[in-house]
C-alpha cells in the first residue's frame, strides 16, 4: 500500500536524515518535494497547501536551520504533520448505549460493506468478546442477502432474516427486536450500495438512521477510487453526520491519497481500514503507524502485534529451549525478553516478583526502568535480522542508522550491546548446572529455601 508515496517520501527521508546542514533554499527544495509527492499521490490541492502551511510554520518555528539535527528535525517535523493530518489517534468504535449499539454501515456500490461488516464482526467477536448481531437492508438484491447470511456464519454472527417481500423499515424494526431478545451487544446493519450519493440514496439512509437510531454511522469508501471516494464522503456526511470512515482495498491502493485526505475532508476519524478480501484483514487505522508507514521508517508497532497475536507462545518456548541447551542467546532472543517483560507489567513490576530481588538496591532498581525497556525495544526493532542475530557486526555505520532508525543517540546503542553482553553472560552461567544459585550469588541476591534449581 502507498507504494509510490513511500517510494518518493522515503528517499526524501533518507537523504535528509544524514543532513547535518539545511538552509532555506533545501528547505524549500524539500517542501516542492513533499508537495509533489503528495500531490501524485493524489491528495486533493486544497489539502495540500494546508499540509504545506503548517509543516513550513512548524519548520520556522522549531528553527530547523538552527537545530543539531536539522535533517531530522524536519522529517519529524512532517512525520507529526502526516499524523495530524490523518486524525493524529486512533479512534475505535463507541459501545456507549444501551445495547445492543447499532452500527449502520453506507457507501457506494461495491465499495466494500457486506465485506467490511463480516470483517467487523469478526473483529467484534474475536478480539472484543461481543456478541454481534447482523442484518441486511440491501432489499434490491437477493445474492447481496445472501452473501451476508454465509458471512454471518462463517464468522459466527447472529443473522436476522431480511424478507424481500417487506418494506425495508418491517426488516430493520424486525431485527431489532430479535437481537434485542438475543442479548446482542452490537447489531451491525448493512446497506445497499448506489452508483451516486443521490436523493434516493440519501433518503432511504435517513429512514433507515431513524429506524435503527445508530450509535455509529459507518461510511465506507474504496480507497483505489481516490479523491473521488473522498468526495462521496464529503456530500454524505453533509447530510447524514458520520462518525467514522472505513477505508477498504488499502491492499491495491498504490497512492495513498484517500488515506491521506478523508479526515481533513470530512472531518471525521478512519476508524477501520481493509488490507485483503479475507474475513481477518480489517486493522483500526493507526494515524501515527501510517505516517511512519509512509515515510518509510516502518511500522514496528503493529508487526509487533502481530507477534503478540500468533506467536507468543512459541517464542516463550524457543529462548527456554535455547537456554537448556547452552546455545548462544542472540539479540533477537533479547528482543523477545524484553516483549514478555513489558506485557507481565514492566521491568519494575517484574523484579518485584523474581525471587531474590527484594534485596537488590533501589539504584539497581531505578536503573532497571521501563523507559529504558522501550528506548531498547525500538533500538532492537532498527536493527535487521542479521545484526540481532550476529550481535557483532553492529559497528561504525551500522550504529549510526538504528539510532537514526530509532529515534536514539549512538550511546544508547552502545548501551543496549553493553547491557546485551552482561545478560548473554548471565544467561551462559543459567544454563549451567546449579546456574540460576550462581547467577543471584552473583547479583548479591539471594535464593528463597525453596527455589527450584
Ligand atoms: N483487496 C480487497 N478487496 C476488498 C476489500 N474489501 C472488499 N473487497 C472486495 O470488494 C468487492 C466488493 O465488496 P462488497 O463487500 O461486496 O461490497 P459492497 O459495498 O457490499 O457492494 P454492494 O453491496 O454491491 O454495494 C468484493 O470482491 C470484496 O472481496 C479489501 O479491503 N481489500
Ligand atoms: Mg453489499
């Protein structure tokens, strides 16, 4: 997804980034570029400029020219922008009612809603523990009732039947009442799709609105359809208010232009995007992870939910297997410590609960903070796989990039080898028989009576 976005932005980042002096004239040189490459992307012009004039009065503001960084200074600069510029936070769905909290879903024809409301409903399900309710208004076409009604299923919604022969309104009071009696904490609503946001459109959505009293209106836009989708947004929000936008076909969606705009359009938040046409490819849209998406400098945070998702387990497995065997503990493995520890509650809250460390000094304790857990984390996530798993060849160069990477200085790199060094010995000795009584010797701690060995 923003493939050419990216392409164009992140060359702009990289040859920034290294810059140790930046005067007027490059900065304005930057600013055409950031201008065209948003401009190809296809965010509408007015948009642009807007974007412009405030990167440029931060860009003054903060004294790039003056800065130690500016180079730096400057893409943060447009990094915290393009998140403004998105809606700055995720915004997720509101549960705030009396349940079960209707969520109507519109859009144009094809645009994605029988999709995107199996998508959330799965979402709903899975990962929130509701019970959804589901319903088509969508009375012009039977194959589209029928497309939810295998959806439902497939994702373990309650379906409400929608009988073609009934006026929509008998439909929609209908499935109310049964998902009322159902004790569903959510009733999605699904609609039917026009070629235009006309009258006709506009009226049976208002009647529906009504009907349904919808907690949250959801307006969902093909994002390959560009400023075109964003207008159709625009006119229906101005005369059904909306609280949120979906973007779907993010997948195909090479410039990025819709992502980009629809919030200062509209005013409204993206809740959701569509990555795939699985039932499973539905993410809430990080405003911030998109922006470092689009600029090239990854988007860490939710690789590692992903992680935390599937694979958790398995890598718990992987470094106590290492450990038996006496194999050699790597930056990866580190990495993956570091993730247990913040979910288990942090370092602080984690060597509360380790036996031995009652007796460890406050200083060791304040040292150990969880600051420094996430500053370590990001530097590890700079790096690629060989330099974690071959800790050595992290030198001159290399530093340089996964401080810059990280948003560290070269001396917390160097801290983190050196603190990685200490635990590859500690974790040496562990393997060793009679270890862990050796280790907490070691660190002036001391064993319980009891402590398995
Ligand atoms: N690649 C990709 N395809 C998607 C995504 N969302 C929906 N689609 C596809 O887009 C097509 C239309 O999706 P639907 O959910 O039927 O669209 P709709 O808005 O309900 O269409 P109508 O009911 O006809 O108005 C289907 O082929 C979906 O698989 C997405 O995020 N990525
Ligand atoms: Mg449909």
């Amino acid at each position: 997804m923003f493939e050419s976005l990216t392409d164009s932005l992140s060359s702009l980042v990289k040859n920034l980034q290294g810059r140790a002096h930046l005067n007027q004239d490059n900065i304005q040189e930057s600013m055409q570029e950031v201008r065209n490459a948003l401009l190809e992307a296809d965010v509408g012009y007015d948009s642009v400029q807007s974007f412009l004039d405030q990167v440029a009065v931060r860009a003054e503001g903060e004294e790039v020219v003056g800065s130690l960084t500016p180079g730096q200074t400057f893409v943060k600069i447009v990094q915290d922008e393009l998140t403004k510029f998105m809606g700055e936070t995720s915004v997720e769905l509101s549960f705030s009612a009396q349940p079960p909290v209707v969520v109507l879903v519109a859009g144009l024809q094809g645009s994605g809603k029988t999709t995107t409301v199996a998508k959330l409903a799965r979402r709903l399900i899975k990962q929130e523990n509701k019970q959804v309710g589901v319903v088509s208004c969508d009375i012009y076409r039977p194959a589209a009732v029928e497309q939810l009604k295998i959806l439902a299923s497939e994702v373990s919604a309650n379906y409400y039947e929608t009988n073609l022969a009934d006026e929509l309104s008998k439909t929609a009071k209908n499935a109310v009442d049964q998902s009322k009696r159902a004790f569903d904490d959510v009733l999605l609503v699904d609609t039917a799709g026009r070629l235009t946001i006309d009258d006709d459109m506009m009226q049976e959505i208002a009647s529906l609105h009504t009907i349904f009293n919808p907690l949250e209106t959801l307006f969902v836009i093909d994002s390959m359809m560009g400023q075109d989708a964003v207008e159709t947004a625009r006119n229906f929000n101005a005369v059904l208010p909306l609280t949120g936008v979906v973007l779907t076909k993010i997948d195909g969606d090479s410039r990025g232009g819709a992502a980009l705009s629809v919030r200062e359009v509209t005013g409204k938040p993206i809740k959701f995007m569509g990555t795939g046409e699985k039932i499973d490819d539905l993410d809430v849209f990080h405003p911030e992870r998109i922006a470092s998406r689009i600029l090239g400098m990854g988007d860490v945070l939710s690789l590692i939910e992903e992680v935390e998702q599937k694979v958790d387990k398995k890598k718990a497995e992987k470094v106590a297997k290492k450990l038996k065997s006496g194999s050699k503990f790597d930056l990866q493995d580190f990495r993956d410590q570091l993730e247990q520890m913040g979910k288990m509650g942090g370092v602080q809250a984690l060597m509360g609960k380790l036996p031995g460390m009652q007796g460890m000094s406050g200083a060791i304790k304040e040292k150990a903070n969880d600051k420094e857990l996430n500053k370590f984390s990001a530097i590890i996530d700079s790096m690629t796989l060989q330099e974690r798993l071959f800790p050595a060849l992290i030198k001159g160069s290399r530093k340089r990039r996964i401080a810059n990477g990280s948003g560290t200085i070269i001396q917390d790199v160097n801290k983190l080898l050196k603190q990685f060094t200490q635990m590859q010995k500690m974790m040496k000795k562990m393997s060793k028989k009679g270890g862990m009584k050796n280790l907490m010797r070691g660190m002036g701690g001391q064993l319980p009576p009891n402590f398995p060995q």
